[in-house]
C-alpha cells in the first residue's frame, strides 16, 4: 500500500492515503452548521486509526496478499496474544488496544497523518514537519524528503536536507503536529476534501 502511495499519490482508487468519498459524504457532504462540521472532524480524529487500518483494504483488496504468510502472521499474532493474557491476564490486552487506539487518534504525534499530505498552503500536497517530535516518529516528518528518496532510512532522512537546503527550505512547512489537529477540527475550510486528487494515469500502469 505504502509503495503505491508513493508512485500513485493522490491518485483515486489507488492511492489509499486518500479519504474515501463516503468519508466526505460522512463528515462534511451531510453537514449543515459550523458546529456540526467541527464534531464531525473532531470525531474522524479520534478514531482516524481506523480509517488508516480500514481503507486500504476497501479500496484495494486485491493487494491483501492471501498466502501462508498471511496465515502464519496471524496464527504468530494471536498466539502471542494469548500468552501475554495467559501471563499477566486480560488487563493486558486493554493496554494494548487502547495504546494503539490513543496513539493514532488525538495525539501529539498522530498529528502527522493530517500534516503530510492535506492541503494547508494554497495547493501544495505534501509538507515536512522539522520539529522535535520526530525524535519520537522515526522522523517522518522529514516527509517532502522521504518521498523524494523513499529508500533513505528514516535515520538519514535530515541528512537530505541538510545536503540540499536549497530544495526543501522554501518549500511550505507544517510547524506543528498538535497545531495541524486543532486546524483540521476548527477550520471550517479544511476536511477530507482538502486533498489533492488526480484521475489514474493509464501510462504508469505496470
């Protein structure tokens, strides 16, 4: 899915980094108040990681792979579940499940699912986050960098922009990851529309 992004971005019906159109309909298409619209988005934020978790497989079930590996990771999955329950009860699985959950919703860092790619300055697509948060997000909000190496370890990443300041200075900047969820939530003119989308290309096509 993540390859696909790169290759396809913004691309609809591929790139599955892009809200749904029942997601628009959902959040802003059926809203009638400012408040409304704020609930909504306020809502989407909490349970974002869903939709992350979700949509790739609605948009693009051809590429969940069916095969052993498939099988074998979740037989691996479980059966660590049920170890780590077996060796310090049910309690453990809360924390599992509410870390993850807490973790892509409103969190400081989460922050960067909306940063990277909707649309916040005019009509750029893509902004880099150079703040001290990605000591903690394996610098992914070197992003304008990431998708121009996307084969540079995540720990090389500042080092692009430090080799060629000239291309990624002047570029616009997403200065905050907390600061980008209270926009999306309060500014009445953003929302899942707020994405570039392109029609598919025939000509990259494998």
């Amino acid at each position: 899915y993540h390859m696909a992004h790169h290759r396809y971005q913004g691309e609809d019906g591929i790139d599955t980094d892009i809200p749904t159109a029942i997601e628009g309909w959902l959040i802003t298409s059926t809203t009638g108040s400012y408040i409304e619209h704020t609930v909504k988005k306020a809502l989407f934020m909490f349970c974002q990681i869903f939709a992350y978790a979700l949509r790739p497989m609605i948009v693009k079930p051809d590429l969940v792979p069916v095969n052993k590996w498939l099988v074998i990771n979740w037989v691996v999955q479980f059966a660590f579940d049920a170890t780590m329950v077996y060796l310090c009860g049910f309690k453990v699985m809360w924390y599992f499940l509410l870390s993850t959950f807490f973790a892509g919703s409103i969190h400081p860092t989460a922050g960067h699912f909306i940063a990277e790619h909707y649309v916040m300055d005019g009509k750029t697509e893509t902004y880099s986050y150079y703040g001290p948060l990605n000591v903690l997000a394996y610098n992914v909000g070197y992003h304008n960098e990431h998708h121009d190496f996307p084969n540079i370890a995540w720990r090389n990443l500042p080092k692009v922009k430090e080799i060629a300041p000239e291309f990624y200075d002047d570029l616009p900047q997403c200065k905050s990851w907390p600061g980008v969820i209270l926009r999306y939530i309060f500014d009445d003119a953003v929302g899942p529309f707020s994405r570039v989308k392109r029609r598919p290309d025939p000509a990259k096509k494998d």
